[in-house]
C-alpha cells in the first residue's frame, strides 16, 4: 500500500536539505543511506522528488518557476552529479499558479524510467532539484512530513482522468519488481561504433531573454564504461560556481558558457572527438552557441548549415591551417524538440 511504499522510502532517507546560492535559485536534495537507492527503483524515487516540490517549491510564492532533476550516481572513483530530461515548469498552462498536479508526476516518471533502462543496477547516494524562479518570495518551511504525504496521496488517488496511476499501482498493490544486476550487452551486429559528445544548456528568462545558467556535456567513448569515465569527461558547470567573482547574473550567464565552451575544447582536443550533440541545437542550442562564437569567439572560424530557419550543423576552425578543432562540429538530431 502507499503507507508501505513511504516507509520503504523513509528507510533509505539520510537526510533533506536545502539551499538558496542566489536569489532566483533554489537547490533541495535528499541523501539516501547505505547501500543506497538503485536507480531500478524510480516508483520510489518518484515520491522522494514530488516530497521536495511540495516541501521546498510549492511552498514558496513566485511569478514564475522551473526545475531540473539531478541524480548522483556512485560510481568507483566516487560521485558523479547529473541532470536528467528537460526543465519542467511549475506554473499551471491553464491558470498559470504553481500547485502539484498530474501533469509534472507524469514528466518526473518518465524521465526515471528512461534512467532506469539505461543504468539497471547502479546506485544513487542523492537526488535533488533545481528551482529556478523569478520573484520569488520566500516563505516559511512549515509542512510536517504526513502534510507532504498527505498531498501527494492526494495527488495519486485522483490520479489521471480520474484514477490512480498505473505505475503507482504496482508499489501500492505490494508487487515486487525484477531487477537485473547487470546492464546488457549492445548487440554486437552494430559496427564502426564512433565516439562522441553529448551537451546540453539550460536557460532561465531574464528580461523574456534566455540566458544559460548550466550546461555540461559527456564524453562516449566505445569500449568505455560510464563508471569508467574519467573527471575531465563528465562536465556540468553552473552560473552559482561564479557567485563570488561576479555580482550580477548576467555576467555569470557570459561565464558559464564561456567556461562551457573551453572545457569542450579542451577535451575534444584531448580525445580527438569532432562530434557533439545537443538536445535541441536546431532551434536553441544552436543559437547559443552561434552567439557566442560570432560575439565573443575571435580566434574562430564557424561555418553554419541552415535551412527553412534550422541549423543543421556548425563545424568550428580554430585559426587557418594548424587548427586545433578540425572540422569540430555540432550536428542537430534529425527531429528537434
């Protein structure tokens, strides 16, 4: 039953906290005991994420409010933080007020599951949001626990055209999920397997402007496993790591890319990768970065493929013969989001 999926959960609690780093930004995690939570279990992790909206997001009054979903995965050479699917608005379309709603526990839910295809076996140590917010308010923390849980039962039970979620089903009817404690082979028909990049920024309106305020990319290398991976090939930088540099966001914006970009450039250099994708570089991504190089990029050389208002592919040249970034480019996905 619900009762018994929460106390599952309340057993792997550690901890909750949060943190505001600057006005406009507001992180809250939850720190799970040994042995950890496997990333297989995303009923539960589910409810550990919609406990912190309640209790550190939807409490607050703002105009206007999104957050991202982080994961940190234990790997061998210790903790990798991640972020995980897009940025998912708080406000209501409809009547534009922020309140919990079957809408943003269907997004949460897929963007587990999707994790949990992808990392069956592996454990997390934390999971935590992002709230990014525009005139916020803040007020007191005063919900209890069983008021949390209260509203997320709530939630469930009027689930959605008016029953209860069928992925809830399977934990409050008491089943017991199959897990493999192993990932499973690429099919071995698949040949030429190249490496490649992988990015992504996240942006908030400022002024109705976006402006980056994280990005971050990894490095997939054939033959290499994530828990493998080296530091300098998993990135996420964010607009707070500037905080005590630069007083104003927008200047922290400007570094955030700009540290962005040259990390990429360093490790494409270093693995000899040419290729990153992006989530959404034919319509956004894409503009950020042809922002940047035709702003600020004057030792570079970028030649951009549009067409019907789309950029295909940005190959970027660093000087005019000994380049480092040769043919270095960013290819959007055949269909953008």
């Amino acid at each position: 039953m619900f009762k018994h999926s929460l106390k599952r959960l309340k057993s792997a609690v550690d901890r909750d906290s949060f943190h505001d780093p600057y006005l406009g930004l507001r992180i809250a995690r939850i720190d799970y005991k040994k042995p950890y939570m496997l990333c297989s279990q995303y009923e539960l992790i589910v409810l550990a994420i919609m406990q912190l909206l309640i209790k550190y997001a939807y409490s607050q009054e703002f105009k206007y409010a999104k957050f991202t979903i982080g994961y940190i995965m234990k790997v061998p050479s210790g903790d990798v933080p991640y972020i995980i699917g897009f940025a998912i608005r708080l406000n209501d379309n409809s009547i534009g007020n922020a309140h919990p709603n079957m809408t943003i526990y269907e997004q949460i839910l897929n963007f587990l599951k999707v994790k949990e295809e992808n990392y069956d076996g592996l454990f997390l140590s934390a999971v935590f949001i992002r709230m990014y917010s525009i005139d916020m308010v803040v007020r007191e923390l005063a919900l209890s626990l069983d008021e949390i849980d209260s509203q997320i039962w709530d939630l469930l039970s009027s689930g959605l055209s008016g029953g209860i979620h069928q992925e809830f089903l399977t934990i409050a009817r008491g089943r017991k999920r199959s897990y493999k404690t192993y990932i499973t082979a690429t099919k071995s028909s698949i040949k030429d397997k190249k490496s490649f990049i992988v990015a992504n920024l996240e942006t908030i309106l400022v002024n109705y402007i976006h402006k980056p305020y994280a990005a971050g990319y990894l490095v997939e290398q054939q033959g290499i496993t994530i828990g493998a991976l080296q530091d300098s090939k998993f990135i996420t930088i964010f607009s707070e790591n500037y905080n005590p540099d630069f007083s104003y966001f927008q200047d922290r914006s400007n570094r955030t890319i700009f540290g962005f970009l040259e990390s990429l450039e360093k490790v494409a250099n270093f693995t000899g990768i040419r290729i990153v994708y992006f989530l959404n570089f034919s319509h956004f991504d894409g503009i950020m970065n042809l922002k940047y190089y035709t702003t600020y990029g004057g030792t570079y050389t970028i030649k951009p493929l549009m067409r019907n208002m789309r950029i295909y592919t940005l190959e970027v040249y660093k000087g005019k013969k000994d380049f480092d970034l040769s043919g270095f480019s960013y290819p959007s996905p055949r269909k953008s989001s």
